[in-house]
C-alpha cells in the first residue's frame, strides 16, 4: 500500500509516527536493559549477557535511538559510497523499520585522507548510514558490557569520562613529594589499522557474524575496492568501543608485575597513554618490554618516534597538556604546540573572514575560543588565556585596520569597540532585529573565564551500574556539561 493510499484509509504516515516518538520512554527503556546486561557482566553470566544483547538489539527502541544519533551527529550530511543521506522523518522511520540482524551486509568505507600535525595523513573510513545505524545499534548492546570490563583509569571515548579526568589523574599519581619521578609516554603505531582481526573475534563480547562484517567489509579509494585484513575503521561508530575493548587489561597486567613500591600507575586516553614507575631502569627493563608483549599479541606495536621516557622535571605533554613538576611543585599548564596550533586557526579565521559581517565573525571566534578555553579550565592556564586575548585582540585590529585603511584610530574605536566599566577595546557588534530590538554581541575574554579544578570521576563508576545511577545524577548537577556555562556573547543594547 502506498503512503497515498495509507492517508486515504487513515493511517498514520511515517512523518507523523516519527515526530510522536517518545524520545524519553525510548531512551529509559533501552537503559533498563543496558543497567540488565551490565548486572549479568558484573557476575559474569556470559549466556544470559548475550541473550540480553540480542534482544536489545531486536527491540523496536533501541533502533529509533541507533537512527536518531547518527541523524543527529556532525556526519550526518555526509553519506558513504552510496550517496545516501537520511534528512527528512520519513527517511528515518523507514531507515529504523528497515535495520535488521537476518541477512545484514556491511557495504565497502568510502576512503579519505585527514591532514594530522606532523604533516603526514590518517585515513577515515565513512560507512554508509545504513552501517552506521547498524554500529549505533551495537553499540548500545556492547557498551554496558565494555564498561564493566575496561581498564579503571581509561578516559578515552568512554560515557561520563573526559580528557579532564585523565589530566586530574596524572596530578594525583604525581603531585607529592613521594609520587614517581619517571614516566614513559607510550603512543600506539597506527593502532585503529592494525588491529588483529583474529584477536578481537576471539574475544570481544559482540556477535561475531556482525562484527566479521564491519571487519571484513574492505574500502573503496579512487573507485578500486580493496579488501581490509587488519584493523577498525576509523570513522564507525562502534570503533572506538572495540579499540578500548582491545587495549583494556593492560593496567591489570602492570599490577600484577609490580609491587606498590615501583609507583607504576597507567593513565590511557584511547592509544595515548603514561606509565609512571619509581625509576628509568624500572620503566626501560620490566614495563616497556611487558608492553609490547601486550601490544604483540593484538598485532600492535609501539611507536618508537612517540615512545620516550622522560623525568618529571623535565615535564612531558599529554592530550594537549604539559605536565612538569618544578622544584616540588607540580603544575599543568596549556602545551605550547597547543597554544601555538589554536592561535594559527584562530589567525586563519580572522584573514579569511575580512568580508564577513562583523555579528557572524564574533559568533564564529567566540565559539571556538570557548570550545578552547573550557577543556583548559581545569589547569594553570589564567596567564595563557591573558595572552591568547591579547594575542586575538592584536589579529583583529590588523585585519580591521587593512579593512579601512584610511580610517581613524577613533573612528576605528567607535565602529567596532565598546567600554564596560574599566575595560575597553571591546570587540562588539550590534544590529537590530525584525522586531525592531537592538541586539549586541561581544567578544568573549578567555581570561574572564575561571579557573576551576576538576573533580575527578572515581575510578570503578560505572553508568550503567545500578549502584552508580544516585553519583551520577549527583556530578551531573554539581558539574554541569561545559556548553550549558560557555554563554554566547549576545546581550539585548539598551
């Protein structure tokens, strides 16, 4: 029967029964059985964690939830290689009413290059959305049993943890006068492409038919199809999930080499990660050699440009932080490269956008200053963000002054700087709404942000943990996401 024919006879369309889902009973309803799966994890009832998986991913919720987030995320408008895109309800009821386990294919990456740092690239691999709803819906099913199983202090694309609890933890290994003073920095080679397919067949808890898709599915580059025998696709859903699922069980292989005595703590954010150890000799002879027996057995191997073992008081960077204890005291502060690499793309931004209205330039730098600003929040940063404002104040009155070359300094100020109490050269802009309101936006100050330390998240939550779900709601109203406290700059000009 047609949509046409359906309308006809009264029945609901798929635009409408789309637009009536109850987001909220979805979404409790498909963490009751996740708080389920993590239960029979925790007591290690392996039959009845992989009957609960599959009914999950059987269920009619946790699709319309599989559907919703990959139509809702960044890479929504980007289609694999077959050029689909999910836009309109009707496209995603259908897509959710469609997604099935019985006679599922996973379709070849379309292949692209991303430009890292270094100046090499990293390939990313973009499923079609069809696959990517199918990694979602996996997903749900094999999170709660990831997290039960994952190494304590693994911060890396994990739900509840950040980089800023990874951060926090490195202070409180080595803060006191008694903490280690040797850490190796260990970085994986190309750790999402050469994962041992075999391995994660073995022993990760998902269906394995689905998963030998996903592995098996191959790439397309340039119109040639090639075949993957190595690896996760960087790009999917659920790859960073099997990543950690892989390298977890290192920190309780450490453990059980070491004694309390050799201070040997691992802190892991996806493949970067730090090893503290009482001496050199300690972290060059035991811990790096166990490493890379780890690693070996999962067809991975250290990145021996990346991999250095460096003392405290030298200092070492870490997800963007330089960690360094001076004298006894340690700080954490923006690293330099960092610092370095915002201002460039802050620069950019600014050259490039002579033309643009002044309102669209200030909500496009305040975004980015507030993204930058509040993963740095936690740490010494108070005299970096002084000078990032000088340093963007000075980008901006170069770019206005080769704007209106034959302007005034003070017809320069009056155009695009304000005063509030005793501060001025502030970078603003007004403009009047359809209403007929005057509306004005300025320039965010990083330096007008506080500096609050963070509180680390225990080591065994667990979300979907019964005994966790009080602490949880409790660190999400004492610690709100940083968004909700970022502000926009939009004020109403009086």
């Amino acid at each position: 029967m047609t949509q046409q024919a359906r309308s006809q006879c009264g029945a609901p369309s798929a635009s409408s029964l789309w637009s009536s889902i109850d987001w909220q009973q979805a979404e409790d309803d498909v963490f009751r059985f996740q708080m389920r799966i993590a239960k029979a994890t925790k007591a290690q009832r392996w039959t009845k964690v992989r009957v609960l998986q599959r009914l999950l991913t059987r269920s009619h919720q946790a699709k319309l939830l599989a559907v919703r987030r990959v139509t809702s995320n960044r890479g929504r408008n980007t289609p694999g290689i077959d050029g689909t895109r999910w836009i309109n309800p009707q496209q995603k009821w259908h897509a959710a009413m469609e997604l099935s386990c019985r006679g599922y294919r996973a379709r070849p990456l379309r292949r692209i290059h991303i430009p890292k740092k270094n100046g090499k690239t990293r390939p990313l691999g973009i499923p079609t959305m069809h696959d990517r709803a199918m990694q979602a819906l996996f997903l749900l099913a094999t999170e709660p049993v990831a997290e039960n199983t994952a190494d304590h202090h693994s911060y890396g694309f994990r739900p509840k943890r950040s980089a800023a609890d990874a951060i926090e933890r490195c202070f409180v290994v080595l803060a006191q006068r008694s903490s280690a003073q040797w850490i190796l920095e260990g970085d994986i080679k190309g750790c999402f492409d050469n994962i041992s397919h075999d391995w994660m067949l073995r022993h990760l808890r998902i269906e394995r038919k689905i998963l030998a898709q996903w592995l098996k599915a191959g790439f397309v580059e340039k119109g040639q199809l090639f075949s993957t025998v190595a690896g996760t696709p960087q790009g999917g859903i659920i790859s960073p999930c099997l990543a950690n699922g892989v390298l977890d069980g290192m920190e309780s292989m450490l453990k059980s080499m070491t004694r309390p005595a050799d201070k040997v703590h691992m802190v892991r954010y996806a493949d970067d990660f730090v090893i503290t150890g009482s001496s050199k000799e300690l972290l060059e002879n035991r811990i790096k050699p166990a490493v890379k027996t780890f690693l070996r057995e999962r067809g991975l191997t250290l990145s021996e440009e990346k991999t250095a073992i460096v003392s405290i008081s030298q200092g070492f960077d870490f997800l963007g932080f330089n960690i360094r204890k001076y004298g006894r005291k340690l700080l954490i502060k923006p690293a330099k490269s960092s610092i370095k690499s915002f201002l460039n793309v802050i620069r950019k931004e600014i050259k490039v956008s002579i033309a643009l209205p002044t309102v669209a330039l200030i909500g496009l730098l305040n975004r980015r200053i507030m993204g930058w600003v509040n993963y740095y929040r936690h740490v010494v940063a108070k005299a970096v963000f002084s000078k990032i404002d000088t340093a963007i104040f000075w980008a901006l009155y170069r770019m206005i002054r080769r704007k209106h070359g034959k302007k005034s300094k003070r017809w320069l100020y009056r155009k695009y700087f304000g005063s509030r109490g005793l501060r001025r050269w502030i970078f603003h802009s007004v403009w009047r709404t359809k209403n007929g309101e005057v509306r004005g936006i300025n320039l965010k100050q990083a330096s007008a942000t506080p500096i609050r330390r963070h509180r680390q998240i225990r080591s065994a939550a667990n979300p979907y943990d019964v005994e966790y779900v009080d602490y949880f709601k409790e660190r999400m109203r004492k610690y709100p996401p940083q968004e909700e406290v970022a502000g926009s700059g939009i004020y109403l000009a009086l």
